[in-house]
C-alpha cells in the first residue's frame, strides 16, 4: 500500500474506531478470556496511543454469548441478542481494566444504562473524554436487537466523527477466499463498499457496510496478531486492504 499523508501526530489519523471480536480475546481457548491476550492487544493499543492518535473501540462478545446463536438454537431472538449485549459489557470491562493498568486512562460507555459499572452513552460526553486522551470502548451494541457490534461501530465511529473504521481479523486484509483454506486466495489493496457488498467478503455485515458506504466512512482491514502492525498502519505502512 501506498503511504498515506501523515498528520502532526506522525499518523495517518488523528481519531479513529478499532472494531475487534470477543473472539479475539480468547486466545487459543475455545471460550471466553484469555488475559495474555487481551494485555497483548492493550499494549498495542498503548502504543498507538502515545502517538496522540484519539481511539474508540468497539468489541464483540462472540467469545461469551453470540445471539445469533441463540436465536438458532430456540431462543428468541430479542432476549438472546440482549444477552449478547451484555457479554460486550464483559469484554469492555476486561479491555479497560488492562489499558488502565498500562497506564492508559479510559471509559466504558454502554448503549444499555448500568451506572454501577459504567457511563451511559451520551455524545458529547464522548467527544470530550476523546479530547482529554481518554480510550473510549462503547459496549452493548446500539443498544437494539437485531443490530450486530459491526453496525454499533459504524454508527459510533460517524457520530464521534472518526476518519476511518480499523476492524483487526486474523489475516492481514480482504481475500477473495478464505486464505486459511485456500492457498491462491487473493489480497485486495483496495475494494468498494459496493464490491464488497456484491462478491459477499464478509468484512462487515451488510447493514454496517451500507452506513459506512453512505456516510464515506473508510474501512481499514488489518492483522490482529501482527506485533506493531497498527501503529504502522496508522503511519501508513503495512499490509492491510482499505474498503472506500
């Protein structure tokens, strides 16, 4: 990938939205937690951090509860996926707990109100722990079943006004075909909404796509497990695939 312009911070951006997976934090487990590696991904985010770059983050809760699934297996479908909500609860709690004992300070916004715990979301309140230097990790989705934690990014990342989404996966971009099965998968550099869309890439569900397509919101796909790798894709180095 070409370099992008670099900002008085030395990156590419000066706010952006990290969207991960509750899967992400288990590790090698098969369930739940897995504390090396959410310290892993904090001090990652620490990192990126320090360069003065102002971070949302958004995390899944597939690790503990997937409503979805629920909903497959018999449940309905609004109390499974408020379930699911609540696990991203959990996550954000375990994601503040390690960046704050790297010294990073943050906030846990929920979409869902539970004061003991947690802000309740309020926009400007938002915008301004951004501009203090604060980590800001909303948790429980929009708050609506039947809107998963790629659309809650989405919508999140537009209202505090952040210049590019960064989903971090397991591969380093958007192939054409599962590269874990496929040995001649392909790596796009660059993809449209509407290609993704179209050829079903799975890089987000449809409904986070489509809000991002429309309000020019890039999409920036990278590795998880790279040492480093976000902050040099924030400089504008690395491997990655940018959805535009």
């Amino acid at each position: 990938m070409s370099a992008e312009p670099l900002k008085a911070s030395g990156t590419a951006y000066k706010r952006v939205m990290l969207k991960i997976s509750g899967e992400a934090l288990m590790g090698d487990q098969g369930y739940g937690l897995h504390p090396p590696t959410v310290e892993r991904i904090a001090r990652e985010i620490k990192i990126v951090h320090d360069l003065g770059v102002e971070l949302c983050m958004v995390i899944g809760g597939g690790n503990i509860f997937r409503g979805l699934q629920g909903s497959a297996q018999g449940m309905e479908r609004t109390t499974a996926d408020y379930m699911g909500m609540l696990a991203t609860v959990m996550n954000a709690l375990a994601m503040q707990g390690a960046l704050e004992s790297l010294g990073v300070f943050t906030r846990v916004i929920s979409a869902i109100p539970m004061d003991q715990i947690c802000e309740p979301y309020i926009r400007r309140r938002a915008v301004r722990h951004l501009e203090k230097g604060r980590v800001c990790i909303f948790a429980a989705g929009t708050g609506n079943p039947y809107f998963t934690t790629d659309t809650a990014a989405t919508l999140r990342a537009n209202e505090m006004r952040c210049e590019a989404i960064f989903k971090g996966t397991q591969v380093d971009g958007i192939y054409d075909k599962d590269p874990q099965e496929f040995s001649d998968a392909r790596r796009y550099d660059t993809v449209t909404y509407d290609e993704v869309l179209q050829k079903n890439l799975k890089v987000m569900d449809a409904s986070a796509i489509a809000l991002a397509r429309d309000n020019e919101m890039p999409i920036v796909v990278f590795s998880l497990d790279e040492p480093g790798g976000l902050a040099g894709i924030l400089r504008g180095e690395g491997t990655y695939t940018k959805v535009v």
